[in-house]
C-alpha cells in the first residue's frame, strides 16, 4: 500500500453545483491554475457532456494545465465518455471518471435497472472507456447506500475490466466516521482484485462530517485519494474541505504516516479565489482559511502564544498562505508591479490588452483607496472578466438620495446591449431604490433569495463584496460586485446576476 494520499480537487465540477455557483470559462481557467500552484494531483474540470459550456471548460483547462492531471466526469454511457475523451484529448494527463448508481433506492427510482442491468452496464462502460485512456475511475453512486454484496460484484468486475481508481461515495451524506472507514475496509479485503485500483471517498456534509468520515476511509479503510473542494463548496452542505483534510494529515503525520504533493502555502490564496469567483464567504471560524483561525482573543490564550506559539498553535499561519504583509500595492504602483502582483496571485490574462484594462481599473480604485490588498486585486480581475465577457447587462453609473425619514430614491444608469439606458425609483432604503431602479427598465421578474454583505479587508475604506442570489423559472444564479460604495456593489452584483440569467447556460446536475 502507497504512503502517499492523492488529493482529488473537484471544486470546478462537484462544487459548481451549489446553487448559484456556476462560474465562467475564464473564472475556472484562473481556479485550475491556482490548483495547479497548489500541486493538486487530480482537478476534476468539469462534465463534459452536460453542455457545449462545460465541455470547452474542460477543454480548455485540459490545454492550459500541465502539472495536475485533468478530469471529466461522465455517466456510464458511450456518448458521456466519448465526449469526455475528445474534452480532455489535449491534456497532458488525462483521466475518466465514469459514474453509475448502485443503491437499491437510486437503481429502483432513479435509473428505473435492475441489479443485472447496473452490473452490465458499468462492465460494458469501463470496457469502452478503458480502449479510450488508461486511466479511468468508476465510481458507484450512493455507493455507502448500497448492498455490500451487489457492491462487491460491480466492483470486481469493473477492476477487471480496466478502472485503475475505485471511489466510494458517501452521496447524501449519511455516513458515520467509524462505519464509513470499516465498509471500505470490508470492500477491500472481500474483492479478490482490490489490490489492482487505488481506493478513493468522496464524502458531503450534510451531517458535518465529511471531514471526518474521508479521513476514516483513509486511516481504517485503506483509502488513498480523497476528493474533496476548496473551502468545502459543494450543493447541499457542502464537499469534504480540501485544506482541513490537508492540514490534518499533514499536522498528524504521526498518525495518518502518509504523504502529499500538496504545496500548503497556496491555501488561502485558493479560498480567497473561490469565494470571491462564486459569491461563497467563507465563515470567519472556518478551520484553516477563516478571517478568525488564527485569532486569539482570550487573554491567557494570548499570553501563551507570545510566551510560545505552540501553546496555542497546531500549525503555522504561515504556512497555509496567511501574511501580516496583506498591503501589496498603492496608487504609485506601476503596471509591471500590478502584472507581478498578477501572477503572484495566480492570475494569468489572456493578453496584454487585458492586463491594460485591468491595470486602467486598479489604478481607478487607487485613486479611491488609499491601500489595495490582494483581496482588491482578485475582485477587480473577477469584475474585470466578467465586462470583458460583453455580457447584456452593464453598470454605468449611480447617484441615490438617502436622508433620515425622508424616502431613498436613485437613479441609475446602465447599458443593455451596448446602449444607455436610466432608471429611476424610490425604495426602503439606498439599496433597494437602487435595484428597483434597475428593475423599472429590465423587469427580469427574478426573486431575490440572498442578499450578503462582506468587507474584503478589515478597515471602513474597504470594498465592499457583495452577493446578490435570484432565481426565476427554476434557475439560481450568484451574482458578484465590488466597489468601495456599497450601494454601487449592490448594484453591480445585481446586475452581473442578471447576465448570469440572460446566458441560460443549460447544466445537467450530476452527483457523485
């Protein structure tokens, strides 16, 4: 058995699948690099066949990825798998994820198969993507759900037929650290070819242990890939969270005794992009990547860190990307100190003219903000890609009234297609005269479900990050904006909700 463990990233594909969460092209393209700096092994890019968007994500990222190995998932059906080839035919190191489900529930309700059907089918799958590319993983969907026996079958015999990775999935989340590490186990010592596959989990949070359950399935069952996402993403509760098993095994390497490629150092850089891509704060006592993980506010805990920081401390702040240093850049700053501070940030542009538009706006907020922090930097390329995506909807600009016991009223202008036009309307406050003003000339008809606030530094001269969800006719969408006037981040974020529903990008919801 291999004393390294395989981080399995799939943020861009299992965790794009929380409401709202769909990203661009460009945007996905920025998180597979910074994955790539972080020395991810596997980066499950997207579901090729789920729509021609997901399948040139996948391509693309299959092009510009060379140090990770590129994954598409696809259901186990010719047409899935072949499509997902031809995605990942440019990647240096490619793979194929084929999924089926085999729990009496999902078999009966959702595929309508029997037992006999699910075996062939997963047989005859395997065998058609193993003659595509020799790396192929089989993953049985709610496979914690399902009969050991009827487990036991479909597995074996996908491992004869080629998969060279078997993932075991706590689908809904149902698992119990202790019961989930053991049924691995059994899996592995009942299947005579067991040993010819690395074993994998791939554990949700609906009970708030997919943390804890993957490192089981690691420790007790002999596991060595766990799939996870950055800042836990995902639907529902959420993914197992890529840096908390990280820094477990690395911290207790005395116990796990294993091994990973992964760079620590990069971790935070990757959360921030994460969540200010998707819309997604990050709670301020999230283990490792939260504003508050390495606060200490008790005055004994605080005694203790300055006497020595182990007192305290399991790990370093350091270590996992945090600086004291957050203040990279200032109105003097010239164009190739923001173009390093790009790629410092992981931040690759498409070409210089790009990097001058973005440069045209960072020097804009300068003018605005007297300190510009990282935080700055990666809104301001997210904003940035998405005006240079010509979407329909654009922000121009806003002036609103707001006096004590007197009604807000604003007035906004904005571009639909390219031309000009104003709005105008009172409302509750600066906030909502502001939106209702974009609504008296678009009338999307869209429900608003979330409206969040979040400073991207801690200081009142901050920006202002916010996150608008709506929903109509069954779609959700996130949208993002950030402006050192919150009003005007509202505004932006509203809008930039309002082309993520115009685009209809078409997703097929997949579950793994």
């Amino acid at each position: 058995m291999t004393d390294k463990l395989i981080i399995f990233d799939t943020t861009l594909r299992d965790g794009e699948q929380s409401p709202g969460a769909s990203m661009t092209k460009d945007e996905k393209l920025r998180i597979a690099r910074q994955l790539e700096r972080l020395k991810v092994d596997v980066i499950e890019a997207g579901f090729a066949a789920s729509s021609n968007g997901d399948f040139e994500c996948v391509k693309a990222i299959a092009e510009a990825i060379k140090d990770s190995t590129i994954c598409s998932l696809a259901r186990a059906n010719d047409r899935d798998i072949s499509r997902a080839a031809e995605a990942l035919r440019p990647a240096k190191s490619g793979r194929l994820h084929l999924f089926l489900a085999t729990s009496p529930l999902h078999m009966e309700k959702k595929l309508r198969m029997t037992p006999d059907q699910v075996f062939d089918q997963a047989k005859l799958a395997t065998r058609f993507a193993r003659n595509l590319m020799d790396n192929i993983e089989f993953s049985p969907e709610d496979g914690y759900r399902s009969d050991p026996d009827f487990l036991c079958r479909v597995l074996e015999a996908v491992i004869a037929e080629g998969a060279t990775t078997i993932n075991v999935p706590d689908t809904v989340g149902y698992a119990i650290p202790e019961l989930y590490g053991h049924f691995i186990k059994n899996l592995r010592e009942r299947i005579p070819n067991s040993d010819k596959a690395i074993w994998s989990v791939h554990c949700h949070n609906d009970l708030g242990m997919a943390v804890a359950n993957s490192l089981a399935g690691v420790k007790i069952g002999g596991a060595r890939q766990v799939e996870c996402t950055i800042n836990g993403l995902g639907e529902r509760a959420g993914n197992c969270s890529l840096e908390e098993v990280v820094m477990a095994v690395k911290t207790r390497r005395d116990y796990f005794g294993l091994d990973m490629n992964i760079d620590p150092q990069h971790i935070v850089a990757a959360s921030r992009m994460v969540s200010q891509t998707t819309g997604f704060v990050v709670q301020p006592n999230k283990a490792v990547v939260g504003a508050n993980a390495f606060a200490h506010a008790s005055g004994i805990h605080q005694d203790g860190v300055l006497k020595a920081r182990d007192t305290y401390e399991i790990m370093r702040a350091e270590d996992v990307g945090w600086s004291n240093n957050k203040i990279v850049l200032g109105k003097l700053s010239g164009r190739n100190a923001f173009k390093q501070r790009l790629q410092d940030l992981g931040v690759q542009m498409e070409s210089e003219g790009d990097i001058n538009a973005a440069f045209t706006r960072f020097k804009e907020l300068a003018d605005r903000k007297s300190e510009i922090f990282d935080e700055d930097i990666l809104a301001l390329v997210s904003e940035e890609s998405v005006t240079h995506d010509k979407e329909q909807y654009g922000f121009v600009s806003l002036s609103q009234h707001s006096e004590t016991g007197e009604r807000p009223e604003a007035t906004i202008v904005i571009t639909v297609d390219g031309k000009e036009f104003k709005g105008q309307s009172d409302g509750n406050g600066p906030v909502d005269a502001s939106l209702k003003a974009i609504e008296s000339h678009v009338k999307s008809g869209a429900e608003m479900v979330l409206y969040s606030v979040n400073a991207i530094s801690g200081s009142t001269e901050s920006q202002g990050e916010v996150t608008v969800r709506l929903q109509n006719s069954g779609r959700v969408v996130n949208g993002v904006g950030a402006d050192p006037d919150i009003v005007v981040a509202s505004a932006k974020a509203y809008l930039s909700a309002l082309n993520k529903l115009h685009s209809k990008a078409d997703r097929v919801a997949a579950q793994g």
